[in-house]
C-alpha cells in the first residue's frame, strides 16, 4: 500500500510539473478563463532546460559530425510541422518554423548563421528577401507606364493596393537539416548524440506556388543558445495531450526520423548525393551504412 502511495504522489508531482495544452480547462468556469494560468502554475513553470554535463576532450573515445535531413512529410516528423496556422487559437502551440521566426525576430535568438560551420552571421535584414516577396501587380505595372514620368520624378507614389506581397509561412516548409556530432563517452561507457545546429529548408517567398521549386537553406540556428526558448515552446504529444512535450526535449531526445545526407570526411565534407549520383535507391543504403557504421562502433567495444 505504501508503495502505491508513492507512486500517486511522485505522480502528482510530475503533472504539477507540466504545462498543459490547455491550462486551468477544469477549474475555468468561463470560456475566457481556460489557457489563464494561476500563479501556482506560474511558479512551477519557471523551469529550465535539464542542462547539458560536461564533457572533457580526454573521455571522447570516437566523434563523427553528421548532417541529417528531417522530411517533414513523415508521419513522425508531424510535430514539428503542425499547426501550420499562425492565427490557431485556443492552445499554445506553434510549429518549429513559426517559434524560430518569432524569437529571431524578437531578439531572443541571436545565434544565427548563413552556413552550417558557423563562419557568418544571418541577420534578419538578410533574410527579409528569402521571408516576404515584394512584387508590382500587372495593373501596378501598367499604372507606371502610363504615368512614368511623374513616377520616376517622384510627383507619385504606388499605391499599395498596386504591390503584391507573398509571405513565407510555415506550411511553405519542406523538412528540416540538423548537424550532430555522435560521440562514444568512455567514462559512461555509451554512445551518445548532441545536436549542435537546425536550419529549416524550403523555397525562397518568390517561388512560393510554383511547380516543382528549388529549396534553399534559410538559416542555420546554433541549437546550445537557443534551447531556452525551445523549451518553452510546445509541441504536440499524440500519446497524452495533457503532457505537451518541449521542441528542446523533442530534439534531444531524437523523436523525430532523419536520413543522413553527409558526414565529415576526407572529401571536404562532400555530400552523399555528389558521389552516389542519380540513385536514390544507394544513397538511401549509403545513409543506412553510415548509420550501421556509428552504431555499430558502441558494439564493438564490448566482448561477451
């Protein structure tokens, strides 16, 4: 009996810990009061993300960077890509695009790269081409050619019903590439994984409704300094909506599917796909190989 008393409370204590979909939806006793936390719930959110341990350079045993690509087609990989909608009220959820856009925008991430070594900085301003595309309706176009003159004198302005704009959105999003170095601790005897940067991958605004655009790598986020704000974003748990998981945790822990695309190599780090050419078929087993390859090094480290 005392046994189960224990494992009720630790169980009590482990939902008090967690921030619901839908806070206070059976304590509200209006509409309006459902999503309002109480200063309880305040409290026990002022949380942070389980900090990384220290490893030193001497307990690496084995390290090898991959790059991987996560196809947010999979059904597994829906987390990251739902709700598409911006304006979806009701629970505090957005997707992995839309929190990353928000916080860079905001300022609460700064660490943001043109590249996946992390030699150049992204600034928002850099990317306001890639995110919103201006462009002249045809009626805009013939409006300044039939007053020129005045338009390139200045006397007018366009009027803003004549311009166009085409915003990037996070249905627009094709997947998502992640760099993580494995790495064999010989301290804890285990292979482990750190995830160090994401980059969302998708057409630029301009080709967004054509047929069969070409993708772009939009920015590079570096994961360590932006965990404290995937932590507090949500994402959706299909096994219990009552326990909305972390994108810190999400990603951490790996619970998304991803195919490898590159690892470091002597090639100058060259991609799968420029020597395994016009074969998805090998480079799907080239991913696979790479894959076996890592695991297979924890195995071999044990004789039974």
């Amino acid at each position: 009996m005392k046994i189960k008393n224990l494992l009720f409370v630790a169980f009590v204590l482990a939902s008090s810990l967690t921030i619901s979909a839908q806070s206070n939806l059976l304590n509200a006793k209006t509409p309006d009061e459902i999503g309002k936390k109480t200063a309880a719930q305040l409290n026990s959110d002022n949380d942070k993300p389980l900090p990384y341990g220290y490893v030193h350079d001497r307990d690496v045993l084995m390290g090898k960077t991959i790059w991987e690509f996560i196809d947010i087609d999979e059904r597994i990989n829906f987390p990251l890509y739902y709700p598409i909608d911006t304006a979806f009220v009701g629970k505090d959820r957005r997707s992995l695009f839309d929190v990353l856009v928000k916080n860079i925008k905001n300022g609460k991430i700064t660490e943001v790269y043109a590249d996946d070594y992390f030699n150049s900085k992204k600034t928002l301003k850099d990317m306001e081409s890639s995110f919103t595309f201006v462009d002249t309706t045809e009626a805009g176009k013939d409006e300044i050619n039939n007053y020129y003159d005045d338009y390139m004198s200045g006397k007018k302005i366009l009027h803003p019903q004549y311009i166009n704009r085409i915003p990037l959105t996070a249905q627009d999003i094709s997947g998502y590439k992640t760099k993580g170095y494995w790495y064999f601790d010989k301290r804890q005897g285990e292979l482990k994984y750190r995830l160090l940067a994401i980059c969302p991958v998708s057409p630029e605004a301009r080709d967004i409704g054509k047929d069969n655009p070409d993708v772009i790598d939009l920015f590079w986020v570096y994961f360590p300094a932006a965990r404290d704000v995937l932590h507090e974003a949500k994402a959706f748990n299909d096994k219990n909506s009552a326990m909305p998981i972390t994108f810190d945790h999400l990603l951490n822990s790996r619970r998304f599917n991803g195919n490898i695309y590159k690892e470091e190599n002597v090639y100058g780090d060259r991609e799968i796909q420029q020597y395994m050419k016009d074969n998805s078929q090998m480079q799907l087993l080239e991913s696979e190989r790479i894959k076996e390859k890592i695991r297979s090094f924890e195995s071999d480290m044990w004789n039974y």
